[in-house]
C-alpha cells in the first residue's frame, strides 16, 4: 500500500510564511511528478505547483514569485515554500505524487493525500 501524508498547514497572518511537506511511504518503486494543488469553500481545486523527478517546475501564476516548490527524493517528500501569504490563499492544500509501484510495469498510479488546511487572516 501506498500513503501520502501532508503536513504544516495552520493559521497566519497576511504577509506570512507557511511550508507544507507531503511524504510518501509504502509500495514504492519510483515516483515521477509529486504537486500540490489547492481548494477554497465554493471553488473547484486548482494547481498551485507541480516538480518533476528531475526538477523542473511548474506554477500557477497566482503563486509566482512567492511559492517554491522542492523535492527530497531521498525522502519521497516534496514540499511547498508560501511566502507573503495573502488571504486568497487560504484553501486546503492537497498533494499528490504520481508513483509506480512495481519495476514490471510502466503505469504510474497518481496517489494524493488527505490535505491540509491553510487560513491566511487579513
């Protein structure tokens, strides 16, 4: 079995900083893209940052130049650096990691985590 376990969410004021880490663990053979994606109340989830195995990144432009998206792939963990936190901001923060689980097969099966709330106070 596979886990993806998110952690660092909380309470901050606007102008803050936040960092989230998500691990994977269990059946693992490789992982590929690990991301993070984001949904506030009423809203549909939306990409936030995405790093590939070998770390090339993408951002939503609503986060650029404030977010920075890394890997430990050592660990099987990614994490997300927010800084100048802004209320629109506040959502539950989700990652995912799209992971194969056995060297037989090409298939990579995206597992995501059970998220982590994020709440940005004016």
């Amino acid at each position: 079995q596979v886990q993806v376990v998110e952690s660092g969410g909380g309470l901050v004021q606007a102008g803050g900083s936040l960092r989230l880490s998500c691990a994977a663990s269990g059946s693992i053979f490789d992982i590929d893209a690990m991301g993070w994606y984001r949904q506030a109340p009423g809203k549909q989830r939306d990409l936030v940052a995405t790093i590939g195995s070998g770390g090339s990144t993408n951002y939503a432009d609503s986060v650029k130049g404030r977010f920075t998206i890394s890997r430990d792939n050592a660990k099987k963990t990614v994490y997300l650096q927010m800084n100048t936190l802004k209320p629109e901001d506040t959502a539950v923060y989700c990652c995912h990691a799209d992971i194969r689980i056995s060297g037989y097969s090409s298939t990579r099966y995206r597992y995501w985590g059970q998220g982590t709330q994020v709440t940005v106070s004016s």
